[in-house]
C-alpha cells in the first residue's frame, strides 16, 4: 500500500 | 560533428539492457564532456541518470552540444548485432537525424556499420542537488539482485530499514514474510564481497519492488552497487560503470496515506 508520488515532484526542473 | 569509439562495446550494450525494460525512450545528450542521459520511466515514478566522461572513451569528439532521441528497443536490436569483444563507434553529424553505430571484431577482420533513427523527443530536465544521505550502503551487486529477485516472489513491497545493526529488506503477500538483514562486513580479501554500511541516522523507506528488482538489470556493469537512503526521499540505486562514468536510478518512496 501507500502513496506513489511522481519522482518529478521530488527535483526542480532547470 | 559526434564521434566516440569505445574498444570495450560489451560495456555500451549492457548500458542499454540494462535501460531498455524502464525507459522506452529518451534524449542522450552528447557535449565535449561526454554523454549523459536523464529519463524517466512511462509511470514517472523512477528516473534514471546515466553520465559517460569523454575521457572514458578511446575516442571521443564532440564538435556541438545535441540531443540524440533513442528508442532503446531499437537501439538494443542493433546493438545485439555487435559482438561481444567488439570495438563500437558511435557517429553524428550535427543535427543529424540518425546515430551511425560501427562494429570492429577484436582482431578487426570483421567491420559492420548500422544506422539507427533518431527521433525528437521533448523532455524536461531535473536538478538533482549533489546531497548528504541518512545512509550509504555498499554490496555486491549479485547480492542486491538476490535479495530484490526473492522479495519480489514474496512482496510487492519492501520495507528497507537501515541501523547500526544492519541494512534490513522486509516484504509480505499471500505467501507469508520475508526479512534479509545484511551486516557490515568487509573480511573478504576480495573487495567486491564487501558490505559497506555507512550510517549518518537511522532510516526506513517504503518502495515498490517491481522497480528495484528492474534496475537489477544493471548488475552485468558493476561488482558492486550503491543504496543511498534519506527519510522522505528517493532511494539512489547506483552502477559505476568502470573508469566511463555511472548508472544511478532513483525511485521516490511509497508514503502512507
């Protein structure tokens, strides 16, 4: 179970 | 112009066995430093950094900085076609819209030359901040491969707990529960047999298995493989790739709701 947050969300974007 | 020849071509197709299951697609970006690749898979839930120094090649010249859009299905088809103990060159023209790929036998009796399409693939790329991590943990990389191949036969999760103890692997299904704790443990004379657990804090993160059993597919590049583990943040799988650069995957934690 759990929560998938996308890795994006995780890093800035340059 | 881009031209980079590796004499060791096993190392570029086991690269890309090791990408082609995770990353359909993606922008390899070649500039006088070398080439380096970021891409995440199709859920967008693990990415994957590759970097290769120019100075790892037996050649390499890189006139302009460009994006190279790979299929990596079709990039591996084509490199399937290499032998083992081949030479591999890899050419471009600026802006070109196909990657010439030449294959040299070891005792260069055998030349075979393939081109591969490019195509235009709009990607967006992430800052990943150089960072301190709660734990570092060293092993072998044939005991990761284990240790994610049998959880997942358990699991669709595991619970990786790192402490002065050890590194813990925990997981449960219908079948029942599964634990591999690893210890600290450097006796072996031979370097690669090592575990190496460097813990700044104690740490345990939740993660999909399926994902790190697939970057299990990168054992062929490296003795060894790299955890790195912070609360709250992905998990860093990675491959030093020889004297050539690395292959690191990071895959973002399962947060409870």
């Amino acid at each position: 179970g759990g929560k998938q947050r996308s890795i994006s969300a995780f890093f800035k974007q340059t | 112009m881009f031209e980079a020849k590796i004499s060791q071509g096993s190392v570029l197709k086991k690269l890309v066995e090791a990408l082609k299951e995770l990353v359909t697609e993606g922008n390899i970006d070649v500039s006088p430093s070398g080439m380096s690749l970021q891409a995440m898979d199709s859920s967008h839930v693990c990415l994957v950094s590759l970097v290769l120094r120019d100075d790892g090649f037996d050649h390499f010249r890189c006139d302009r900085n460009m994006p190279m859009g790979i299929h990596f299905a079709n990039f591996s088809k084509i490199l399937k076609c290499a032998g083992n103990d081949d030479a591999i060159t890899l050419k471009a023209e600026d802006n070109a819209d196909q990657l010439t790929l030449m294959f040299e036998s070891s005792n260069q009796d055998r030349i075979s030359d393939f081109d591969l399409k490019l195509m235009s693939i709009e990607s967006e790329h992430l800052g990943i901040p150089d960072q301190d991590y709660s734990a570092e943990i060293k092993m072998p990389a044939s005991e990761y491969q284990r240790i994610v191949r049998d959880l997942t036969s358990i699991g669709d999760t595991v619970l990786i707990s790192a402490t002065k103890e050890g590194i813990k692997f925990s997981t449960s299904g219908d079948v029942g529960t599964a634990n591999v704790t690893l210890r600290h443990n450097t006796t072996s004379e031979k370097q690669e047999e090592h575990t190496i657990i460097d813990l700044k804090e104690p740490v345990a993160l939740t993660f999909a298995l399926r994902y790190l059993k697939n970057f299990s597919n990168a054992t062929a590049l490296a003795p060894q493989v790299k955890l790195s583990l912070t609360k709250d943040l992905p998990i860093v799988v990675e491959y030093q790739v020889g004297e050539l650069g690395n292959i690191r995957f990071y895959l973002a934690p399962k947060i409870d709701d």
